[in-house]
C-alpha cells in the first residue's frame, strides 16, 4: 500500500501537523476494496432475554503450522489480534510460551472485576439526589474501564467482539438502573467469552438489557382480539445471532438451489412461530419486596421509591404464572431444506419450549460457519477464506472433546489458523481489516499505561465523529452494528472483488479528520474529566528515553519501538522514513533548560505515536 503523508514542523508546540486528505485514500487503497450483499434488514427496536446452559474447555487443534512466532514482529502481531495491545513483557511471555500455551492460560484465567462490582465499588449503587438512578451514561465510564484497565484482557477482547454480534445499546435504555442493567449485560458476555455459546444464547435471550432492546420484556400472548405476539427478538435471534439470513456450507459460503439462487434459512411464518416462544416474560423484582426501596426527595417535589439495583442482575422470568406466555403449538422450520423441523405441541411449558428452540438454533448447520465467520471478521480479517471458516467452524462442531459450542476453542482456532498466523497475509492485498477506533484508543491507553488519575475513568461517548472517535463500546446505533458485516466501499474494487471492509462504513473525511483530532488532543495533552481536571494522560517513560536514539536527527530507535507495539512492525521502510525525518527535524535537547528539553522530548514521542496512528498501515491491521 502506498500512503503519502504530507507533515510540517510547528516548533511552537513541538507537534507534526497533519495534512490529513491522503490518509483516507491511503486506507480505501489499503483495504482491498470488498463486495457481496450483506443481506441486512431494516433495523427495528425493542427487548430480548435468555439463560442457558453448556460447557466446553477444549482448546481445539487444526494442524497449525506456526507454533511459535519467529521474532518480536511476530509475537505483537499475535497479542494485537488476541487482546488490545503488546507490552513487552507480553511479547517475551508469547516467545517463550508459544501460541497454544499462551492462549491454553488465557482462556483458563478466571474473569476480573467485574462491570457492575465496578460500578458498586464506585458507589454508584446508592441513590442520591444526582438521581444516578436514572443515568445511562454511567455506562461510559464502566466499559472503558474494563476494556482499558481489566487484567484479562483476551476475555474482554472477545467479550467486545461478542457485543457486536448480540448487540444491544446504552443508546435506549431507560428506567432504573439503565448502567447498571448493561453493566450486566456486558458481565454475561465476559463470563462466557470463553465458555460455551448455547449457554451464552439463553443467557443474552433472557438478559434485561435485551428483554428492554428487543421488546421481550413484556411480551404478551394473542389475546384473541386481533393482538400478537411481539416478533423483534424472533427475527434477530435468527438472522443475527445464530443463523443469518440464507443456508450456508459449512464453509460460510451460501448454498444454492437447482436454480443457483441462495435459499432463505426462515420464513416469516417461521418467525411468527418462533415468537410464540419469547411470550410471557419480565423484569424479576422477586428479591425487590415492597419496603427495600430508597425514598429520594425529588427536585421538583415528592418523592421518588427507588428500587435495589438486585433486579437488574437477573434473567427474566415468567411472571404471573404464565398468563401472559403462548400455549399455542407451535411449528417452525417445517420447509427448508436440510434442516430439522421442529414442532412443539400446545401447552408446551415455556422453559420447555424455550430449550427447544434454543437447542434448534445451537444445533442448526448455519450456527457454527455463521458465528466463527463473524469472529474471524472482528479478530483478524474481512475475508476469511472460505477454508479459514470451516476449519474455525470443525472446531466449534467439536472441540476435540466432543463439545459443540466451545468459545475457547474457538477464539484459539481463529488466532492460530494459518491464515492469522502466516506471513502470506502480510502482502495480500485483502487482507486484515481496518481497526476499529474504540480498539484505536484502548490499544493507546494499554500501550502507554494511560489510567484514571481520580480512579473515577470519567470517559463518556466517544461516537461523535466530527470531534471524537465516531464510536463508542455498548453504543451501537441500532441492532445491526456499527457496520454491516457485508458493507462494500462505494466505488472501490471490492464491488468486483467480492470482498468486505465491514468497518469502513465508519470511515468519512469527517471521521477521519475527526479521530485525528481527537487523537492529537489525547495522546498530547490527555484528556480532562467532567470538571476540567486532567484525568488521562500518558507518561511515555520508556519512549521518552529513546527520543534522540541513535542521533536527534535520526530517532529511528524511538520509531521503531512504536512501529512495534502499535503496528507489529508493519509500516513500511518509506513510512518508517518518513516520519523518522519528521520527529528528527523537531527540538531535542535544549543545553541551557532541562525543562525545555523534558518538554521537547515529550513532544517527539507524541508525534511519533501520531504519526503512526495515522498511518493507513496501521489503520489497516494484518
């Protein structure tokens, strides 16, 4: 790929100045263009709940030929796919220990705080007059601290993944307890990133955050008058989070009918059965009784009874014993092809009903190819072969073990998979994906061990594009994503290519220059809470040391280190060049100040990240 960077030198505040118009053809160039239908439909809202059961602890084994990374380039690539980012004693840890060993320990790491013990250790548990009760932007703060802060940083990685798959918002959520409700939400998908997914399915299916997203909660049965039953959560838990939309092979390719064209996995009559499932349940407040709320004087009079926050940790239930859940029979997947119908008769009881179909969904040939292509997409590339898919997807079938649904193994497959692994994708033209920029910023806090200095990660919205990220962790704009997993750059080759670039339908001049901007701010200054006070700022000890190594107008040693960590040494010997000149032309060592020269330092350090993290070579992860 070629990027050209255009830089001048303000010696008044020490940093690069971007020209920033060539940094989004560079990437468009980069990505390799993609193509095909996503198969999306019109976005719709509501609740959604689930439990469930299932376990599996295999690591799974495909024959991978790359055990060991050959050179510290080789191992950051590895930690940058499997987590966040690559300190050095994590690349040591990789060398010595090997992928399987390494990945062995992670997935058997037990979880670290968690998102709502998080939230309780920062008092947000108790209602006061700031009426936190009712805030979901509590949530903010809850998620950057995990993802930028919890040591078990692989279970969050894939825990975010997950949470773009069964998506639900903060955006939405409303009532009590909204942070706290998808605080819990978010703690499901960290227990079981490594668990097993029909346990997983029935925990997300009967979770709040859901059950408010995708109009579960509440769910009534026909009434016989002309009403039924609510059908948001019977769509998306088919075309979104198990099988998608049309039957695929086994390795995620859609299959065909006599006439060539793809064959519809549901129909609506399916999905009106399905609904029938998810009738009859809400929030428990059974450990909730009357006399255990907070009276909190409001400001404009009375008096608000504000409820514990113990209801927003549990699934939800049948509630009124079943009045409100379908009894009906109900028939499902009756015609299609290659798939096992399922009828359930009347008066079937819910929790009966809900293994059911549940267990068809888990068990359907759509489930493994569809859930690991989309894991693959969000851990290491776009376009996975179609033999990537089917050997992540043999895997998920049967973990060596005989486990169907072994996440584990599954996250383990896919990271070590020759086509993660090897050096061929290095050079492909579409290959890798372009990074997200929520992962971006929490790459550069890991990086750099940027903390909160109040302890309070007083972090909030980030999806702004024009002045922030244009993303934000557990704020999704609608039930689809961020991105469709099939979005295709208008007028780029991929509409010939038949490749992807999911995450490119972030990407605008206003994104662009937007995440610049901010990025700039942040990496320089730091970033400031609520009050103004500065809360995040980076150190850069180690950087800072290599600031004028080997020679002040040739940092290149400085350089190369942040090639490492931010981009496993993928930016090019022009790149590397480029901005080695760049950071050489700025103040170092000022002779008659140790302040100035402190300050100089810093500032070739800050470029140099900048400058990295600008580059369509690290934009574009390999």
């Amino acid at each position: 790929m070629e990027t050209e960077v255009l830089e001048s030198t303000d010696t008044s505040h020490g940093t690069v100045v971007l020209a920033v118009g060539a940094v989004a053809a560079g990437l468009l160039a980069a990505c390799g263009g993609g193509g095909g239908a996503d198969g999306s439909a019109v976005a719709s809202t509501g609740t959604g709940t689930a439990t469930g059961t299932g376990t599996g602890t295999g690591t799974g084994t495909v024959g991978f030929s790359y055990p060991t990374p050959a050179s510290d380039q080789d191992a950051a690539r590895f930690l940058l796919q499997a987590q966040f980012a690559a300190s050095d004693a994590e690349i040591l840890a990789v060398k010595s220990q090997g992928y399987a060993n390494w990945l062995k320990s992670q997935i058997a790491s037990p979880g670290s705080m968690s998102g709502t013990a998080w939230l309780d250790s920062k008092g947000y548990n108790v209602p006061d007059a700031k009426r936190n009760y009712f805030s979901p932007s509590i949530t903010d703060p809850m998620i950057w601290n995990q993802l930028m802060a919890s040591p078990d940083a692989p279970r969050r990685r894939m825990a975010l993944a997950l949470s773009e798959i069964f998506v639900t918002s903060t955006n939405v959520m409303t009532g009590y307890w909204p942070a706290y409700i998808m605080a819990r939400y978010w703690d499901v998908l960290c227990a079981n990133a490594f668990g097993n997914y029909r346990t997983l399915l029935e925990q997300i299916t009967l979770n709040l955050a859901m059950g408010n997203y995708l109009n579960t909660r509440g769910n009534k049965k026909a009434d016989g008058k002309g009403s039924a039953p609510d059908e948001n959560y019977a769509r998306e838990v088919m075309q979104l989070f198990s099988l998608g939309l049309v039957l695929l092979n086994p390795n995620g390719t859609p299959k065909n009918d006599a006439n060539g064209a793809m064959i519809d996995a549901y129909s609506n009559a399916d999905i009106t059965e399905v609904a029938k499932v998810f009738t009859g349940y809400d929030t428990d407040y059974s450990q909730n009784p009357t006399g255990t709320s907070t009276p909190i004087t409001q400001p404009g009079g009375g008096i608000d009874n504000v409820p514990l926050t113990i209801f927003t940790q549990l699934p939800m239930v049948q509630v009124q014993s079943g009045k409100y859940h379908s009894t009906e029979a109900i028939k499902f997947f009756q015609n299609v092809a290659g798939v096992t119908p399922v009828s359930m008769p009347a008066n079937t009881s819910a929790a009966d009903s809900l293994k059911t179909m549940l267990d068809a969904l888990f068990n359907h040939p759509n489930n493994a190819p569809f859930i690991c292509r989309q894991l693959i997409q969000r851990l290491v590339t776009s376009n996975p072969s179609p033999e990537y898919v089917q050997r992540v997807a043999t895997v998920y079938a049967n973990n060596g073990q005989g486990v169907r649904g072994d996440l584990g193994a599954v996250y383990a497959a896919i990271l070590q998979d020759d086509e993660a692994r090897g050096p061929v994708a290095l050079n492909a033209a579409q290959s890798g994906k372009l990074r997200e920029p929520m992962v971006r910023f929490t790459q550069w806090a890991r990086t750099f061990g940027v903390t909160s200095a109040s302890g309070a990660w007083k972090l909030y919205d980030m999806s702004d594009a024009g002045t922030r990220l244009g993303q934000s962790p557990l704020r999704s704009p609608s039930v689809f994503n961020f991105f469709r997993p099939g979005y295709v750059v208008s007028g780029s080759t991929a509409l010939t290519s038949g490749s992807v670039a999911p995450e490119f339908q972030l990407l605008n001049e206003s994104s662009v220059a937007g995440y610049l901007n901010f990025m700039q701010g942040a990496i320089d200054t730091g970033i400031s809470d609520s009050t103004g006070a500065l809360d995040f700022k980076a150190a850069y000890t180690a950087e800072i040391a290599l600031a004028e190594s080997p020679s002040s107008t040739s940092p290149g040693n400085l350089v190369n280190r942040i090639n490492l960590l931010l981009s496993a040494g993928q930016l090019s010997s022009a790149t590397v060049s480029t901005i080695t000149q760049a950071v050489g032309k700025m103040k170092g060592t000022d002779t008659a100040s140790v302040a100035n020269t402190a300050t100089n330092l810093r500032r070739r350090v800050c470029a140099t990240v900048l400058l990295v993290m600008a580059s369509a070579e690290y934009l574009i992860q390999k």
